[in-house]
C-alpha cells in the first residue's frame, strides 16, 4: 500500500484494503466461496451443505478462476435464467439458490472485497412450491408400509409420515432413551431447531414397538442399520414402487406435510407447532395442503343453515386441545430426568388396535417415575 493512501485512510479519506485482495479467497470466485463457507462455523451441518450447492451452481457456469470483481448485475440475472430453463430447476428452488448467493456476495462487500454485491438488484421469488405437494393418504401409507422389508424401513417411513419427523436428520438419529414410553413422547434432537417433544402418536406406537422389541440388546439408535448421511431417498422410491404406487415428489418432506395437514384439522397451531418444530408461517407457506377431502367437503358441505346461521368449521376446537396433557412439546425441564440409557424403561404393556385405522393404539401403562 502506498504512502499517500496510508495518508488518506489516516485522514478518513479512504477506506483500508482487505489484505485477501491479494490472494485467491480474494479475487476469484472458487476459492473466495470455499473460504466463506469454511469460516461459517456458527452454521449448522444442513446449512453448510445448502451454501455448498449454491457455491458448485455458480462455478458450474462462471467457472472456479472467474474474478469476484468480473461479475456483472446482468450475469446474475442471466445465472437465475440458466437455473430455471438449463437446470430446470422451479422457482421456489431457483430462488433459494439467489438467496444463498446474495449472501455470499453481501459478504465479499461488507469484507471490503468488492464496493457493491452484483445480486443486490436480484429478485429472489417465492421459495414455497406448493404444485409438489402430494397427500400420502393412510391408504398409501398402509400399502408402503406393508411392502417395507424390515423393522428398519417401517420405522423410517412412519416416523416421517405418522410422527411428522425430518428424514434424515431426525429420524436416523433418534435414540432409544429418547423415546419416553412412560410418558408417551419422543425427545427429537433436531439439528435444525434443536430439542423438541412430540406425542407417540397412535399410529406409530405399534411400529415403534415392533422395533423396539426387534433390536439388539444395548442397542442405541431406534434405526439400526443406517446414519446420519445416508440418503434413504433411492430405497424409499423402489419400496412405494412395489407397493403398486408412483413415486411422489419430495418423498419424506410431503409426508411430514401430510401429517401437518391432519393434526391441523384437531389441534390448534401452537401446540402443533411445538410438536413438529415449525412455525404457523413456516407450515402455511411450506406444509399445509388442501387435500382431497377438502375438496369433496367443500362441494358437499353447507357453510350456512336454513336459518342463516354459519355452520361451526372443521377447525373450530373446543375444550382440551389433547389428551396428551398439554405438554406434549414444552415442559423440557420436567422430564429432563427421565432418560436411563437404551431400552432401560419399561415398554407399553400391549396394544389394542383402532377400530378406524386399524393401527395399534399403545395401552395405557402405569405410570413410572416423573409425571409430564
């Protein structure tokens, strides 16, 4: 740097240079992108693998050695253009990958690397996609279900679809001391949200079980064969496939949104929320479907009487939310205490099956230690 601007950043008449304008994290795009998402240590795993995607998007078309300095406002809108009609990707999909790459070059601005980020004037889009939801109806379940090979698989599809789960990273590692059989709840430690509480719900119950009884003793995940970072997508496609249905897209995410959509109709927001570790914003813009009873209700149902009166709606509740308590998803404190290490509580003493679903319901078991 030479004296005269040493001079005039004395004088506030300049801003100092970022020394990196001198080595390749600096000036080209490749290595500036590796060097941002290493230093990104406050973020989690899936968020890493999210900036990840978007960094290999943009080298895939302006290339590892292209000048961050190089890049134009209108080569960000023509990158966007490539995503959607060269990559084919959807809006909703295109406009998370705009969004990760403003990111990236608000921070090449803020570290002085660059005066003005290229995707500033970029629009981003809507990132919800609601023409991919599907409704994993029971009926489906039950057939995918049936035509899953071992405990394993059952448990990895009802977790999804019947207790609302991730998949992966909540349902491969889920541990047995997290199931809290005496109090009829899960500890799901979501490495996006963090630890929640949600009901063993009727359908899973006789699932979980079965798996439980199943597994080796001492064991500690609930799904033995498989961690987190395997991708149990390509399975899962070839099981629904033998249960005599087409694949459906976003396999585990339109399940958890199936079952968002159910509970919707029979608990309020607030407590669903709690269970499944979203917010109401979040599960109207990404989970909530308008299903095929929806539909032929509407067509069938009067919203007002004879007298004018308006019919109460199906969402309408009243008196206790749940028999769960109310705590299903909050009192954290309270059963703290209650984990004992792989298959050290005591089990449901058997099950009864649903007269409607004909799933197992769990029997009621007597209560042991703490209360929820």
């Amino acid at each position: 740097m030479s004296d005269a601007r040493n001079k005039l950043i004395e004088k506030g008449l300049a801003e100092a240079q970022n020394a990196k304008l001198g080595t390749d994290a600096g000036m080209f795009l490749g290595a500036y992108c590796e060097a941002y998402i290493e230093g990104r240590t406050d973020c989690k795993p899936g968020t890493l693998d999210n900036f990840g995607h978007a960094r290999r998007l943009l080298i895939e078309y302006f290339g590892e050695r292209q000048t961050l300095a190089g890049i134009t406002p209108e080569d960000c809108e023509r990158w966007k253009r490539w995503l959607l009609t060269e990559k084919h990707h959807a809006e909703a999909t295109a406009s998370k990958h705009v969004k990760r790459a403003k990111t990236l070059f608000t921070a090449a601005v803020n570290d002085r690397l660059l005066t003005a980020s290229p995707f500033m004037k970029v629009k981003t889009g809507s990132e919800a996609n609601d023409q991919r939801h599907y409704e994993v109806t029971a009926e489906i379940a039950a057939d995918v279900i049936a035509e899953c090979p071992d405990d394993d698989w059952r448990l990895i599809f009802a977790l999804a679809r019947y207790g609302g789960m991730r998949c992966p990273s909540e349902v491969l590692t889920l541990k047995w001391s997290d199931v809290l059989w005496d109090q009829e709840k899960l500890r799901i430690d979501s490495p996006k949200t963090g630890v929640r509480f949600c009901p063993i719900f009727p359908e899973l119950a006789p699932i979980l079980e079965a798996a439980f009884d199943a597994a080796p003793e001492g064991a500690t995940f609930c799904v033995q064969q498989y961690r987190h970072g395997y991708n149990p997508a390509t399975t899962m496609k070839k099981i629904i496939e033998r249960a005599g249905h087409e694949p459906w897209p976003k396999l585990f995410i339109n399940c958890r949104s199936t079952r968002r959509t159910e509970l919707q109709r029979q608990y309020p927001d607030h407590v669903i929320n709690k269970w499944l570790g979203h917010s109401s914003a979040v599960a109207e813009k990404h989970y909530l479907q308008v299903t095929t009873d929806d539909w032929a209700e509407g067509a069938t149902r009067k919203t007002v009487n004879e007298v004018g009166q308006t019919v109460p709606s199906v969402g309408d509740h009243e008196g206790p939310a749940n028999d769960f308590g109310g705590g299903a998803g909050g009192d954290t404190q309270a059963i703290s205490g209650a984990h004992s290490g792989p298959r050290a509580q005591k089990k449901p003493a058997k099950t009864r099956l649903h007269a409607s679903t004909g799933f197992g319901i769990a029997a009621k078991a007597t209560p042991q230690g703490l209360e929820p």
